[in-house]
C-alpha cells in the first residue's frame, strides 16, 4: 500500500487508511493484514531518490560538487523536502539546460539501479518500510526470519 504524505496534511492519517487498506484487503480476499506493508515515505517517495547523492552525481553524469545543484545533503535532509521531485527537476535543469526538454521522471531507475541501501536505511521511512517488507517475507516463508 503506497501513501505519500507530503502536499496534502496526509501525514495525521495515514496510519489509519493504511490500517483501513488492509483490514479492507483482509475482508475481500482473506489477505492477512501481516502480509500488508505499507510504503509511507515522509513526504513523497522520490525523497528516497535523494539518499544517496553520489547515485544521483553518476545518473546526472555530473562530476562537480552535489551541493551546487541544491539538492539535499544528507538522507535525513531529503526526507524532510516538502517536494523532492521539484528538486531534484531544478537539479536536471542546472545539468543539461533549459534548452534540452527533460523529464526527471526519466531517471528515477537510473538512480535506483545506483542506489546504496546504507544510504536508504537512514531514513526512518525507508528503514520502517524494509522492516515491514521482511516480516511480510517471513510470515509467506520466504525467509527464515527478519535480518539485522
């Protein structure tokens, strides 16, 4: 269950529409609630993009300093951005121009191909997410049990 929430006032309650989802899922097709996980970023999941700025640089093709392109310096500063993915536009802009029509939607799995989970656990978020990913993995015997 996916649940972005940034942009809206989402974030009060999104636990009780998640919990709402799976109980719904639960009813309609005998889908055990511990077999829901929910994807809860923050604000907005392209904030998970952000984590890791060096998978970003190669993706970008860009080899000066991150910091010049204004885009967040640590995972926990791309969770808190209110619009990562106009971030992370801004960005695309500074690197190819305004005279090259770019969408920066077209990078997001040449990002993620690149992307450090040590980056991405330390976002609470993401960490939550994972979490709830191996418990669900553990309870469908696709693992022995939940990781460290």
């Amino acid at each position: 269950i996916h649940a972005d929430t940034g942009g809206r006032s989402l974030e009060a309650g999104v636990a009780s529409r998640s919990a709402s989802y799976c109980e719904e899922m639960n009813n309609k097709c005998k889908f055990p609630s511990g077999r829901s996980v929910t994807i809860k970023p923050r604000k907005e999941t392209e904030a998970w993009l952000l984590a890791d700025l060096d998978a970003v640089g190669k993706a970008l093709g860009y080899t000066d300093s991150l910091a010049n392109l204004g885009l967040p310096s640590s995972p926990n500063d791309a969770e808190k951005l209110v619009d990562p993915k106009a971030a992370l536009t801004a960005a695309v802009r500074q690197v190819r121009g305004r005279r090259r029509k770019f969408n920066a939607n077209g990078l997001y799995g040449a990002i993620a191909q690149r992307q450090s989970l040590v980056h991405l656990r330390k976002m609470p978020s993401f960490s939550e997410f994972e979490l709830r990913l191996a418990r669900a993995l553990v309870e469908v015997g696709c693992l022995p049990s939940v990781p460290k």
